[in-house]
C-alpha cells in the first residue's frame, strides 16, 4: 500500500513561492489520481489541485494561474508548485494518494503559512 509524505511548507511573505513534495512510500505506478487538499485554520478541508496518472491536471479556482501540480514519476514525487501566494492560502496542506481499485491514503500534512 502506498503512503504520501509531505514536505516543503514553511513561512513565506505574501507573494512569494514554495514548492510543496509528496514523496511516494510505494511504487507511484499504483497512483491513479494524486490530489493537494488544503485544510485553512478553522475551515474545513478543501480540494486544491489533481494530476492524474496520464497527466491531466484540474485546480481550484481560487489557485488557478498560480499553483501548478506535478509528478516525477523517476523520483516518485508529486509537487504542488505554489507562486504568488497569499494570505489566504495559509493552511495544513494534504497529499492524498488513490490507487487504482479505490484506495485511498492521506499524508500527515506540511504548515504554509503567508504572512501579509
């Protein structure tokens, strides 16, 4: 069974970039869908961005031009690319891993925190 670990967050100035990891435990070939949910200070969890196994991609409105989600399939990684950042985006960010037959497995969570 696979396992997502996430990395990268930290504390950035409104309008910078971090580049979020999500280092694969298993073999990334098992990953039908990788997705970044985010999870704001006293909000509920929320979809950011997906990446499929052929490639496609699909982002929230809200980080649509400024985030940008990927895979290294050599490194066995899934980045989540944040520019621009905002205030708003500060959040516990997920990486939450499907395999093919519908299983599921969700990260512990990396702190990003945008100061204004």
């Amino acid at each position: 069974q696979v396992q997502p670990v996430e990395s990268g967050g930290g504390l950035v100035q409104a309008g910078g970039s971090l580049r979020l990891s999500c280092a694969v435990s298993g073999s990334i070939f098992s990953i039908n869908v990788a997705r970044w949910y985010r999870q704001p200070p006293g909000k509920q969890r929320e979809l950011v961005a997906a990446i499929t196994s052929e490639g496609g991609t699909n982002y929230a409105d809200s980080v649509k031009g400024r985030f940008t989600i990927s895979r290294d399939n050599a490194k066995n990684t899934v980045y989540l690319q944040m520019n621009s950042l905002k205030p708003e985006d500060t959040a516990v960010y997920y990486c939450n891993l499907m395999q093919w037959g519908g299983e599921g497995s969700w990260g512990q969570g990396t702190q990003v925190t945008v100061s204004s």
